[in-house]
C-alpha cells in the first residue's frame, strides 16, 4: 500500500510538473497588462502652412515610447502613425506610415496626401488629431492599442502638375487644339479622363493652341485584350521641328472608354468603362442585393454622385458595381478603413467602410482617378 501511494505522489507530481510547463508554453496575455505607446513629439498647437515648394523638406520628427505587451514570447510589436479630423474619434483614420521604428521623420508632401485623403479643403486651415497604433502582426485586433493623442492644425496645398490634353477626330473636340480636353492627373506622369469615343484617332498635348509638346504613337501595332482594351506605345514630340508621331486609333464600337496617358512610361492605355455605376450596401434601400442596386446619377462621362444619411452605426459598408446582376463587376475600397477618399479597387469582397458618425454625405465616383469621395455636408 506505502508503495502504491509513493507512485500515486510521484504521478501527481510529475502532472502538476506538466502543466506548469505548458502554462509556460502557452502563457495567458491579460490585456488590462499592455502599455500603449506613449505619443511624444509633436506636441499639441501646432500651426503648420504645407507649400509645395517645400513638399520633400521634413516638417517634424514623431516619436513615441514602445508599448509594452508584457509577454516575452510573442513577435515586437509594429505601429502605425494615424491622422484624423479633430472631432471624428478616429472613426475614419488615415495612416500616415506603419513601420517598426519608434519615430518617423513626416515630410511635407506626406502630410499633404494625408490632407487629401480625409477630404480636406486645399488653402483652409483644419484641425487634425494624430496617435500611434500598436498591434503583433498576423493576431487578433483585439491587441490593437491606442497612443494619447494630439492636436494641431495643417492647411494642405492644391498639388499642381503640368496638364495635358487630349484631341482627334475620335474624340469630342475633334482637331481643335484649342478646345482640348483636359485629362486628370492619376500619379507621377500618369493622366486618366472618361470621355466618349468615335470612330478615328486621338493625341495627347500638353499646352492650349500649340501642336508640341504631343504624344502620338509608332508604327507598332498595338495590343488588344479579350474586353477591348487597346494598349501600345507613346511617341513624345517635344517640338513643332522634330518628326509629327502618328495619330492613335481609337475602338471601333463607340462608347465610354477610359483613356490613360503614362508620359513617362510611355505607354497608353484604352478600355471600356462603365456608362452606370450602383450602390448595394448597408446604407441604401436594396441592402446587398444586386438585383435592387441603387443608381447612382451621372453628372459627367465618368462622374457619379449620390446622398447617403448615415446614422452613426458602427461597421457599416457599401461596395459600387457596374450593373444589377450577379455577373456585375464590383469595387470596394483598396483601404481597409473609412477614409474621406481613397482609392477603388476591384473585388466582390472589399468593401467602402462608412464613418461612424451620423450626418448627411456625398458620395463622390470618378472612374478617371478610379477613386471615390466622402464629403460630409
């Protein structure tokens, strides 16, 4: 009997041995134990003019003490530098970097985008507020914490960019270059417009009334995809003495066209685009179903609008298509929050993330740029 009570002990002891170990290899985080990040510099009252004269100079350093996930066994946590208007709660947060460091040396131009990106008027003066975001890549957001914030104020800058134009006989101004047609600027040297297409040619100008600066096109023939899309080379003439490039055709079936420019790449881009574009979502009467899809109104070849009541629910959606059935392309928003614009991508599981803050909104589309705006009224 003693010996059956001493293995009876050791057995007892050695499972208690056991689940101490695994206590330790699967350690329990207690989040009432994290340490945000600790915002530092800048300090709150800032009063910053963005000029794009001075878009690569670093407007101020940020920096933030680590956070601290008490834990020893988990990945260093990451951060990401958010921006929101003051007054939104960071519902709707644009991010300015998300890196590994402790401190980010915030340009100019950075800011400026930023600026856009929560719908901010060019040349009026907004108050902004600004915190750190911590998470453990690839956990749940649940560990996601919050820094203090700030608060100042930035008054972002109208970013200009030489202009260019498009004409020909296929196009609605016909050969007058004159009455051109200006394109929008995408990025870089890139420029985009929607614009309806004849039979004929197209070139590319850059100044009102003059032949060159020109694009036009070589002697290679270009490329064409399954849907139509047309893609071939830019020829550039800088000057009325060099060579005139030949004029570049244009589809055969009439219609919306998107028409990209590359000027540096040196390449164009030709492809049919949506003559309507719908809502399905949260906030319009057909819900998610296609089939009742919202149309939204065309105010211009490739400019949609509508109005949209939102009533301050948290994780509201929406996504735009180009018809009213399954078969129907889809765009949501190339961001994974609520941002006042951003980019649309297209996918039938990305979504436009709504603010959760109640009012009245314009909905802006401009399949040119490919992006969408949110404008509270």
């Amino acid at each position: 009997m003693k010996r059956l009570f001493i293995i009876f002990t050791v057995f007892v002891g050695l499972a208690f041995m056991v689940a101490c170990e695994k206590e330790q290899e699967n350690p329990v985080l207690d989040l009432n134990d994290i340490v945000p990040a600790e915002l530092l510099s800048p300090q709150s009252g800032g009063d910053y003019v963005l000029l794009q004269e001075e878009a690569e100079d670093t407007l101020f350093n940020i920096s933030w003490n680590a956070a601290d996930y008490v834990m020893e066994d988990i990945l260093p946590p990451r951060y990401a530098i958010e921006v929101d208007i003051d007054g939104n709660d960071f519902a709707a947060p644009a991010t300015v970097a998300t890196l590994d460091d402790l401190d980010y040396d915030l340009i100019v131009n950075r800011l400026n985008d930023v600026s856009g990106t929560l719908g901010l008027e060019p040349d009026v003066s907004s108050e902004v507020n600004m915190r750190i975001r911590s998470f453990i890549p690839d956990t749940s957001d649940d560990l996601m914490q919050y820094s203090n914030h700030v608060t100042f104020s930035i008054t972002p800058f109208e970013f200009a960019v030489p202009p260019i134009y498009i004409l020909g006989d296929g196009t609605p101004p016909g050969w007058d270059n004159t009455g051109a047609l200006e394109m929008e600027h995408v990025e870089e040297a890139t420029y985009a417009i929607v614009v309806d297409l004849g039979a004929g040619f197209l070139k590319f100008i850059s100044v009102l009334g003059q032949w060159a600066p020109q694009w036009g096109t070589d002697d290679n023939p270009p490329t064409i995809e399954e849907d139509g899309t047309i893609e071939g080379n830019l020829v550039y003439r800088p000057t009325e003495a060099e060579p005139d490039p030949a004029a570049i055709p244009v589809p055969e079936e009439p219609g919306s066209y998107r028409v990209v420019a590359d000027t540096l790449g040196l390449k164009y881009r030709i492809e049919p685009t949506a003559e309507k574009v719908f809502l399905v979502g949260d906030v319009v009467e057909a819900g998610w179903n296609i089939g009742a899809a919202v149309e939204m109104t065309k105010t211009a070849p490739g400019k949609f609008y509508t109005m949209l009541e939102l009533d301050g629910t948290e994780g509201l959606s929406l996504q735009f298509a180009d018809g009213q059935t399954n078969q129907a392309t889809r765009w949501g928003s190339a961001s994974d929050y609520a941002h006042a614009r951003s980019k649309m991508v297209e996918s039938n599981n990305r979504k436009v993330q709504l603010p959760a803050k109640a009012g009245t909104y314009k909905l802006e589309v401009n399949l040119a740029t490919q992006n969408y705006r949110l404008i509270k009224q």
